[in-house]
C-alpha cells in the first residue's frame, strides 16, 4: 500500500514537471521535437519493461491498430496542444479527460454511471465556468483559447483510452505499453514533416545539447511517469491510484506559476482548483 501511494505521487508529480519541460521548450522547439524524443524514450525504456513483466502476441495486429490511434490522440495530441496555450490552465481543464472516458465507455462500452459521477461532473463545469470568466476584456480570448484546447485534449485521450481498454483486457497492459511505444516511431516521423522537422537533425543533438536540453528532460519525464503509473495500478487499489495519479495539475499550476512565470489571478486558482477537486472526485469512481 505504501509503495503504492510513492508510485502514485511519482507520477503525478513527472507528468506535472514533465509539462512545463516540455512548455519551456517550446521558446525554441515545436511540439514534434519533443513527442520524438518521448518515441525514443518509449522504445528505450517501454520496450524492455513490457518485455520484462511479460507480454502476449495475440491480438497483435489489433493491439497495434489500436496503439496508432492512441498514439496520435493520446501522445502526439498531448503535446500538441500544450504548445498552443499556457500549460497552467490548459493543464487544469485537460484533467478533466477522465470524465470523457468514462462517458465513452458509456456510450460505447455500455458501462453505466454512477450517480456521484454527475455531481463530480457539476463541480467542474462550475469551476470551468469560474475559470472562463476574463479577467480584463482583452484577456477573453487568451483564456478561452487555453479552455478550449484543454477539452479538445481531454476529449482525444478519453476517447483513446477508452478504446485502449477493450485490447488491454484481450491482452495486457504490458502489451498493449509494447505496442504504444512500437506505434510511436511513425508518428513521431509523420509529425516532424508536418511541422517542417528533420529526422537527421536528432543525430547532432549531443553538439546542441542545450537547445534540446528541455524536451529531451521532459520527454523522459513523460515516459517514465507512464512507469509509475503502471506501478501505481499494479500495487494498489484503483480508488487510491486513481486520485493520486490525478493529482498532476496542481503540480502543473504551481510550477507554471513560479517557474514559468505564467500570469493566473485569484479567480484562475479557484476555478482550477475546483476543477483539480472534480477530477480527484471522478478518479474515485473510475
């Protein structure tokens, strides 16, 4: 149980450091450098600890498939809309993600909702509508712009984990951690072209270290947070893991505050904050 609760802290507190890496990296990078970066990351390190817990190669064609749709919507997608709006407040409404899985699941899987789900659900529309309120005119756009790609993220990767679980229950976690990081590769490939990116320019980066320096620590953080997610899960219950792992914006606000220096005023920590307090409440449920 205690090692449950480190792992589950572990990761909430990569994935909240990795975003404002990453976010700071974007001064000098687009959003493709990075998300290649965690492709290496994944074959280096997904690979041989999926291979280590063990894996099966039925359904892998299907498990494949799956893992392309997922990379593109639950990988590559994270990344991109990171890059455009401030990652404290875009981070806090992109937690919201666990409430499209579950409605998905719903809608597809034919999973039914609790009734707590709903009030959950209520809290963070409230502190959604508090965070969309501007705090001058001109800041309206600015703000909308940073919600409104916080839920379309939400969306993509609610959608994809719910597809995720159906060929996770034929195979396994560490199966379907196989695949993601094999289905990564031409992602990342097909996503260095769309945004005018060279492949060969990775084989210089050790002679411009320091211009890759914060995508390459972010992308690492982001592939060893998925680590100690699985950890989480594997050790303990799914009602501690859960709200521990869905604890990452509150690190995400934090260190875009103070290290970022992104701009949020009393009304921004509220609504965030509330919104954080709606998300732990869904973690509960799912």
């Amino acid at each position: 149980m205690t090692s449950g609760i480190l792992f589950g802290l572990l990761a909430s507190f990569c994935v909240g450091l990795s975003l404002v890496f990453i976010k700071k990296s974007y001064e000098e990078l687009p959003a493709s450098i990075s998300f290649a970066f965690q492709a290496i990351f994944g074959i280096l390190v997904w690979i041989p600890f999926a291979l280590f817990i063990g894996i099966t190669f039925k359904f892998i064609l299907l498990t494949l498939a799956i893992a392309l749709l997922s990379a593109i919507l639950s990988e590559a997608f994270y990344y991109y809309i990171f890059q455009k709006a401030d990652v404290g407040i875009t981070g806090a409404v992109f937690s919201t993600y666990p409430l499209f899985t579950i409605a998905f699941a719903f809608l597809f899987l034919g999973e039914q909702l609790p009734f707590k789900l709903f009030l959950f659900a209520l809290v963070i529309v409230i502190g959604i509508i508090i965070l969309s309120i501007p705090n001058k005119i001109q800041g309206i756009v600015h703000k909308n712009k940073a919600i409104f790609w916080g839920l379309i993220g939400a969306g993509a990767i609610g959608f994809a984990d719910t597809i995720s679980k159906g060929v996770i229950d034929k195979t396994s976690a560490a199966t379907f951690l196989f695949a993601l990081a094999i289905m990564q590769i031409p992602v990342a490939i097909i996503f260095l072209k769309q945004q005018n990116e060279t492949v060969s320019q990775f084989l210089k980066i050790f002679s411009q270290i320091q211009k890759y320096k914060y995508a390459i620590i972010g992308a690492f953080l982001g592939t060893i947070a998925v680590l100690f997610l699985w950890l989480t899960f594997e050790v303990t219950y799914a009602s501690i893991a859960s709200p521990l792992t869905g604890s990452y914006p509150l690190f995400t606000l934090l260190l875009a505050y103070f290290w970022l220096k992104e701009k949020l005023s009393l009304r921004d920590w509220i609504g965030s904050l509330i919104i954080i307090a709606g998300v732990l409440g869904v973690s509960t449920i799912v």
